[in-house]
C-alpha cells in the first residue's frame, strides 16, 4: 500500500480524486480502489515542548536559567490534532511506501517530514520515501504530479534549512523573550515583551522611518526650466544641469539650494539663443514583465487596490484551494519550468474564455512565444503563481477574488506578447554657457503593454520593474523636429522653488518590499558584501503574518495605508541592543538558511555561531534595564495572563522544530 501524506485535507483530497475509484473514506483518510491510501496533517501535528519538559524549573521566567538550551530536541502532538497523527501512526505502520505530498516549499517538506521521523520510519522504507510536488489541484495538473515523483532524498538540505530555521527561531524567540519580559517587570512593566527573530527587526525598520519623519526639517531647493520655440514656433521645456562649479551650493542629492544661483541663471538666459549641441535617438525595448512570486503580488495588489499583505495571501489561497483557478501560491519564484511552456495553449484557453475582458482591443496572444520567465535554472521546488487550465466564473468570485485572478492572468498572458518597442530620444541644449537636458518618449510598438493600457497605477507600471529602464518624468512631453546644431531661442526661464519631502511611513506594499530586498536597510558594510538584493526576511509564507504580528501584539498600528509604531513598539526597539533590532544578522542568517538549502552550508556551521551570539544577547540584556518602558501601560493592560499565555503560544508555533534520524547527530550542542 502506497500511503500519500499530504498538508493538509484539501491538498489530500486532490490527490485522491485522481486515483482508481470507488473510494472508502475514512476518519483522516481516503482509501483508493487499489489499496493505495491519501491522509493528511493539518498543518504541523507537532509542536516544540515547552521548555519545562527539559528541567521543570524552566517553568519559572528566570535569568539565571538563560540561555535555555536543549540538548536533545523534543516534540510533542498538538493537542487539537493529536486524533490526525494516530491515524497516520496506524497507516505508516500498514503502508509499504510513503509518498510525502507537503506543499512545494521548505516548511512544507519539514512538515511532513518531521512526522515520517516522529513515527519511526526507518531503515530501507524511510531511504525510499518519494517527494510530490504539487503546485495546481486541478486533476490534470495533480495526474501529470504523480507521473513525476521524485526521491524525497533529493531535498534533504531543503528539510534542514527549515529544521534550523525552526530550531534558530525557537532559541532566539523564547530567550529573548524571556529575558526582557523579566527585565521589563523591574522596570514596572506588565506585559510579556515578545522579541522575534524576524519581527524585531522589522518592527525596527517601523521605529526608525517614524523617527526620520519626526526629526525631518525641510528645506527648498530650486530648478530652472528653459523655455524655448523653434523657428517654426514650436515650443518645448528642458531642465538645467547645474556645473560643476554649483557644487558648494548643493546638497548630497544634486539640488541646488541656493535662490540666488537659480535666479542668476533664469535671468542670464531669458531671450537667449540655445543651440542644440546633443541630439540622441535611440530605439529600445522593454521585455514582458515576470510573472508574479507571492511577494511581488502583494506588494502591486497594495499599490493598485490597498489590500494588506493577509489578505492578498488568504485571496490567493482561496483561489488555489477552493476555485482551483491558480497554481501554488506561496512561492517565492518568479519563474516557470520550461516543459510547463507545452500547457500555455491551454491556459491561454481557459483564461480567454473566462477573462475575455483581459484582451479587449489587444492583439490575441501568441502561444509560441517563450519569454525570459522559462528557465529551469531559476525554478527549485515551486515556481511562479500562474492561472490553471480551469476556466474561471468571474460572477462566482468574491470582488478580491476577481480582481486578483485577473491580475495573475494578465501577467501570465504579458508572457505571450512581444517586447515594447520605443524610440528614446535625449536633447541637451546650452544657452549662455549653461546646459539643459529633457528626453522625449515615442511608442513604436506597444507589445504586451497594450494589456496594461487601462490599468490604473500610480507607480507605472511598477511590476515591471525588473524588467524596465527607469521611466523619466520628462519623457511625457513630445518634442519638435531638430537637429544637432540647430539655433533656438529661449523665450525665457522659470524659477520652480520646491521643497524637500519627509521620507513616508510605512505601507503594506513597502514594508513587504523592505522585507523582499533587505540589503538597502543593511547597516554593515561586511553583512552588505555577502547579501544579493534578493534576500529578505522571512519567507513567503510568513511575511503577511509577521506584520500581522506587529499589530496583534500592540506593538504598530495602521493609520490609514500607513504603519506606524506605538509607544510600547518604540519602547521595546530602544531597550534593546542594535543587533536586535536592525536587519543586519536576521538578513545574514536567511542568507545561510539559503545556503543550507543549496548545499553550500551544514548545519552545524549556521547553529554553533548562533548559540555563542545568544549567550552575548542574554548576558547584555541581564546588564541592563528597559528603561525606555518605564511608564509605558501594556496593549493588554488588564489582561497580563491572557496575553502571556497567547505570546508563548504564539512564540512555539512560530517556532516549531524537530529530530530527524539524519540530524540526530547534530541535535547536541
């Protein structure tokens, strides 16, 4: 009997429609006509033991305790599906082969794993465990799954990395935690202070943009428009490109802060002749834009329809798990595999005919084409959210539900467009010694833009950003016929004085984007040389929860579009030492969790530094006093144990880990 153990029941519930009929269903399970069995975990089944199940005396918040460090890991059920995990213990024993049917990402694979090892598989049966991945619960989709099984040997390192990203959150997480609650309290305090791997920093990142606004004091600067006219009376505007010589007269940005330059510049050109002394046209060409990871949906579906991180995720999960309409959508890739070009005839299909709406006055798709987004070499255990080959019933879709199908297809079908074409074309002008530039922009052919025509965004285009040249404000104005040369006159100058804007809080969309491209916010210049733009904090899965967090526990709050931080999330940030609080380690440590991943790192290498850092934190927190909280009332004055009950709980479901027999090894200190 091969038994499936799939994520979760929905997840299960695919898997076993497309295997032989009539079925027997059972209580956590579904058995095939051929003897073949599909069961389930919801979610983890197990949770890391509290850590009084090490030492009783653990149970006492106490500094001389920390750090508490387990010397060999233990699990236990969770309570509420502890009736899941003995069925699965019952058909582990009966199965001769189990397939580990997880969702495509790393917590997925440890999730099931974890249980597998739990339940004492071993010996020839645990070395011939085979991995599904499934990333659409269409049947179709599920069949051609079950034709590709793959050793589930194969992503071992996958399961490590999510095992020391487990066990590294629940070592930081729960000292921490400890630590500053107890040091809090001396300080008069009530409340339990949660300190996070992740949320910490992020929660930093919050603190300090809200101080640059609130410490911010604006200045003028000044610009100078040329305005001039051909012969033939035709009019256009170019900026001026201050010298040199300007420079003790500017700021680190390149503007100009003196009034006086600017209106001596104004006046030295007004009724001048300008000659154009460089003329530039070029043809270039912007590629379609990529398909959509999780976190690039979330952040454009803020921009574009001022939805939060959860619910972007909880409407694409909605899409994939109920409507079936979209691919897995946890993921973190932007790309697709190439044998996955071989179905674009039919997804095409299915989208047309339940989106028609999408290619209104365009040119119809062309299903040949192959963008850049096909690579192999880019796609591990998921790829990039695309739609299925089920047609949708936009009527039958919730408003969020539409809007995001819709917006996964249309840049799904930018894959079959050609590239847009334009002609670029750069005029630099001098009029009394001084140069002035602007750039003018000509559509030659639209390609895949034509989709995004009548799409409102205040970004333009902003999905597309890895693929585009940065658009210029002064590329919208047409330009007259010239030629390099050619004697104009500049009717006069324009002063423009302008002010220089405060930075802006925090939204969901460049919060997300913060925790996507970490490296900007990185203040070491060491830490900075070995992260790519790419790494973030968090994973895809969790990046919408962990802000959620923030505002669970009291520590940000949303102003509008806008997240700012409280006085117990600014109290917190103060009281404890930088490291804690910027992205620098927390970025470092995803980037080993990634080299875990990818074979280039053992575990033992990321643990050991990290256990001799924690000693370091705990032995700076018990030196000293938040005194920053010092008369700082609670989120959850009145209810102190209902909420310390909550954040510890909340503290071991961030932080689940387990034992492996291929880690056993490793499970000393």
């Amino acid at each position: 009997m091969i038994l499936y153990i799939a994520e979760k029941p929905s997840l299960g519930r695919a898997i076993a429609d497309v295997l032989p009929k009539p079925h027997k269903k059972g209580e956590g399970f579904i058995t095939a006509a051929n003897g073949d069995c599909v069961s389930w975990c919801i979610g983890h089944l197990l949770e890391q033991a509290e850590p009084d199940a090490y030492d009783a005396a653990f149970k006492s918040w106490k500094l001389e305790h920390l750090p508490i460090i387990p010397q060999t890991w233990q699990l236990k059920p969770k309570p509420k599906t502890r009736s899941q995990l003995t069925v699965l213990r019952k058909l582990v024993k009966q199965a001769s082969s189990i397939v580990n049917a997880g969702d495509p990402d790393r917590e997925g694979q440890l999730l099931v794993d974890e249980v597998i090892s739990y339940l004492g598989v071993k010996g020839n049966k645990l070395n011939d465990v085979q991995r599904l991945l499934i990333s659409d619960l269409n049947p179709q989709a599920v069949k051609r799954a079950l034709g590709q099984l793959r050793s589930n040997r194969e992503f071992i390192p996958l399961s490590t990395s999510a095992l020391a990203r487990s066990r590294a959150d629940w070592l930081y997480g729960m000292n921490m935690t400890r630590a500053y609650t107890i040091q809090g309290k001396k300080v008069g305090y009530q409340g339990v202070l949660s300190v996070g791997r992740v949320q910490t920093p992020l929660l930093g990142l919050v603190v300090r943009r809200d101080d640059e606004i609130a410490d911010f004091k604006p200045k003028s600067f000044y610009e100078v428009l040329a305005h001039l006219v051909t012969d033939q009376q035709q009019t256009f505007s170019a900026k001026w490109q201050p010298s040199e010589a300007c420079q003790p007269y500017m700021d680190e940005d390149g503007r100009v802060l003196a009034k006086g330059l600017a209106e001596n510049v104004v006046k030295r050109i007004h009724g001048q002749p300008a000659e154009v002394t460089k003329l530039e046209a070029k043809d270039k060409r912007q590629n379609s834009p990529l398909p959509y990871s999780l976190s690039a949906l979330q952040i454009d579906a803020a921009k574009r329809f001022g939805l939060s991180a959860k619910e972007v995720l909880d409407t694409c999960q909605s899409l994939y798990e109920r409507h079936k309409l979209i691919t897995y959508p946890r993921s973190d890739s932007r790309y697709l595999p190439k044998d996955q070009h071989s179905l674009a005839p039919k997804v095409l299909d299915a989208v047309l005919n339940g989106a028609a709406g999408l290619v209104d006055g365009c040119d119809v798709p062309n299903a040949k084409l192959k963008s850049k987004a096909w690579d192999d070499s880019k796609v591990d255990a998921h790829h990039a959210i695309v739609p299925t080959e089920k047609v949708a019933n936009l009527s039958s879709l919730s408003s969020n539900e539409a809007k995001l199908y819709q917006h996964i297809a249309r840049q799904y079908l930018a894959q079959f467009y050609p590239a847009y074409i334009y002609a670029e074309t750069t005029v630099e002008v001098t009029i009394a010694g001084g140069l002035f530039a602007t750039k003018a922009r000509q559509d030659k052919s639209l390609g895949w833009k034509q989709l995004f025509k009548r799409v409102a965004t205040a970004s333009h285009t902003n999905t597309h950003s890895n693929n585009s040249e940065d658009d210029n404000d002064d590329a919208v104005q047409s330009l007259p016929p010239l030629v390099k040369g050619q004697i104009l006159q500049c009717e006069r100058g324009e002063l423009l004085e302008k002010m220089t804007q405060a930075p802006k809080h925090f939204t969901d969309a460049t919060l997300l984007g913060a925790m996507t491209g970490i490296s900007r916010y990185v203040t070491n210049s060491d830490i900075k040389k070995i992260l790519k733009e790419t790494d973030g904090l968090g994973t895809e899965a969790t990046r919408a929860g962990i802000i959620e967090l923030l505002f669970k526990r009291g520590y940000s709050v949303r102003q509008g579009k806008s997240i700012l931080a409280t006085p117990v999330g600014i109290g917190l940030i103060r009281s404890l030492p930088e490291s804690a609080t910027t992205p620098d380690m927390t970025a470092l440590w995803e980037n080993s969790l990634d080299a875990i991943s990818q074979k280039r790192l053992k575990y033992d290498a990321f643990m050991q530094p990290l256990l001799s850092q924690l000693d370091n934190l705990i032995t700076q927190a018990s030196s000293q006093l938040p005194s920053a909280l010092q008369g700082v009332a609670s989120p959850h004055k009145g209810a102190k144990k209902l909420f310390k009950k909550k954040a510890i709980a909340s503290t071991r479901s961030s932080f689940k880990s387990t034992t492996t027999p291929r880690t056993k090894a490793q499970t000393k200190r």
